[in-house]
C-alpha cells in the first residue's frame, strides 16, 4: 500500500482532488470517557461548578469538526452539511459514550 501524501522521493505534498467524482459521504467516531461515579452522578444531574459542560463539549466537538482542515496537515476544506455529537450516560460503567457524525457531498 503506498501513501498518497507522499510523492515518489518520499516527500509530503497535498494530493490533487479536483477529478474526483462527487460523494455522498458520512464518519463516525466514538470512544467513552471514564470518571468517578460521583462526577458521574453531578454531571447527570446538571450540578457541576463549570455548568452544562456536555453542551459545551458538543459545541467544542463541531467546531473542531469544522476547522479539521486547519489542524490536519494536508487535509483538504470539506463542506459540512452535519456534524453531530452525542452522550450516553452509563451509570453502571461510570462512563460518557460518546458519538460524533459528519456528513457531507463532496
């Protein structure tokens, strides 16, 4: 398998898009955060000191969806038509299940 950001020397280079056919696209990331049954507990019931930290975390998570292109080396502008983030509280793995999806045609 050959990398396409590097060219035949080894060197990075951004990879010419402008032939490629137009796509109806969608990514899904998730992981899970762990903390403290007691943050846990003060996060569902909305008492943490910070406020409604998973409306600021889902905001957080679109922005950084939408600036992709400025924090990936050679990674090319897409148009966002959606970008979610979601939570799940699990109490019994004293957890936060987290989802993001993006789409897109491009």
């Amino acid at each position: 398998m050959s990398l396409t950001h590097l060219n035949a020397r080894g060197e990075a280079h951004m990879v010419d898009v402008g032939d490629k056919a137009e796509t109806q696209r969608e990514a899904v990331a998730s992981g899970r955060i762990v903390m403290r049954p007691e943050t846990l507990a003060m996060l569902a019931e909305g008492g943490l000191p910070k406020g409604d930290v998973l409306a600021t975390a889902r905001i957080a998570g679109i922005q950084a969806a939408k600036r992709t292109h400025e924090l990936i080396p050679l990674c090319h502008v897409l148009m966002l038509s959606k970008v979610s983030v979601d939570f799940r509280l699990d109490e019994a793995a004293s957890c936060v299940h987290v989802e993001s999806r993006c789409r897109l045609a491009g």
